[in-house]
C-alpha cells in the first residue's frame, strides 16, 4: 500500500484503491483539461469523479499499477491534498465573472497560487480569496483569507474548520493588492519561524498574541 502522497495517490477507504487530484489552479479548467479528466476516468475504470472542496477533481477508484500511466496521461500536476504545506488557494470569481465582487479575486487568488501552493509549512495551511463580504470562498475558516471590500482587500489570519473549528480574525483592512501580497508574505513567514511542527496557524496566534503578529507584518507609523 502507498503512502499517501506517493505518486500524487491518496489511499481509499477500501485499502486497495487510490485516489488522484490534479492541480487546478483556483479551480479555473479548460474544456480540453475536462475532456482529459473524464477520458482517464473512463479508460481506467474510476468509481467516481468527485469535486473536491479546494476545487480540484478527484479521479477516485484507480489501481495502484494504473497510477503512473493516469498522470502521464492527464499532463497535469499533482495538488496538494496532503502533507504539511500550503494545500490550496480557493478564490471566488469576483470582479472577473460576478456582478457582486468588489476586488479581483480572481487574479488575486492565481497570483497566491503560483507563488505558495505547496509550500512546506509548519503544519497544513489554506488560503481563500472573497471578493466580496459574501465570502464564498470561505475566507472566514482558512488559514490566510482576504476579503475585497470597495476600499480595498481586508486580510483575515486563524480560521479552521477542523475538529476544533476556528473563525479568522481581522489583521488589516484596506489594503491595495500590491499591501496585501507583502503582508501576505510576511505572515507566511512569521508562522514559518515561530510555529512548531504541525501547530496551526490559529494554534501560533492564541499562543504569541494576534499584536504580536501585526507589530511584526504590518508596517508600522
């Protein structure tokens, strides 16, 4: 039986099956990416084609001797579905696509996507991206969330949903994208050098102080 990650599989339930989770970038995909999808899913013999909640496609049921063969012929990579490390970026469609969004989500959210998904951290971490105070992408409960309001994006730090779930707590408000990105990189880095092996970043705040964190992310006078 494979460890979980190896080969980008996840074990099933069955102990013989695995699972796979192409990476797909703010769950943004192409008809061509879909067609491939459904042709691996179909050729070797899937129980299901599950979207996931960090809006990737799980391709569920495969043979371990399959699994080679399934991702040379997807042509995507792996995402992130297990480990100690950023696991996903969820953004909403906001000024791009949806009537209500006030910032670009969007945008925002593949630009955090490329620079962090799968970074090794201290414990698993998982960023959303609102453009709206709807919070779609359930800023409210990730790690790193960002809101977009009309003035700007407002950064939310220490949300779970967990066995011990845990609402984000407002760090900054109305910030520019270019603000937000930096503090963005700061926090990321603060948990990187204060946080123990798999201690959540809520777990990191409770400990130190949520001003302690802003004292040292957010630039100061």
């Amino acid at each position: 039986m494979l460890k979980d990650g190896e080969k980008g599989s996840i074990s099933q339930r069955d102990k013989v099956t695995y699972a796979i989770a192409p990476h797909l970038p703010c769950g943004v995909v192409t008809p061509q990416t879909l067609r491939k999808l459904a042709d691996v899913a179909e050729k070797y013999g899937c129980a299901a084609v599950k979207l996931t909640s960090a809006a990737r496609f799980a391709l569920v049921g495969l043979k371990e001797e399959d699994l080679d063969a399934a991702w040379q012929e997807l042509g995507v990579p792996a995402g992130a579905a297990v480990g100690l490390c950023v696991r996903s970026v969820k953004a909403c469609p906001g000024t791009t696509f949806c009537k209500l969004g006030q910032q670009d989500s969007l945008t925002l959210g593949m630009t955090l996507d490329e620079k962090y998904h799968g970074m090794e951290l201290p414990s698993k971490f998982k960023i959303g991206v609102s453009g709206c105070m709807n919070q779609c992408a359930e800023t409210c409960i990730k790690d790193l969330g960002l809101v977009g309001k009309k003035k700007g994006w407002t950064v939310l730090v220490g949300g779970s949903g967990g066995a011990k779930p845990h609402l984000a707590e407002e760090l900054a408000d109305e910030l520019t994208t270019e603000q937000a990105l930096d503090v963005i990189d700061k926090v990321i880095d603060f948990y990187r050098q204060n946080a123990p092996k798999r201690e959540r970043l809520w777990k990191t705040i409770e400990r130190v102080g949520l001003e302690t964190l802003r004292q040292a992310v957010l630039p100061r006078g």
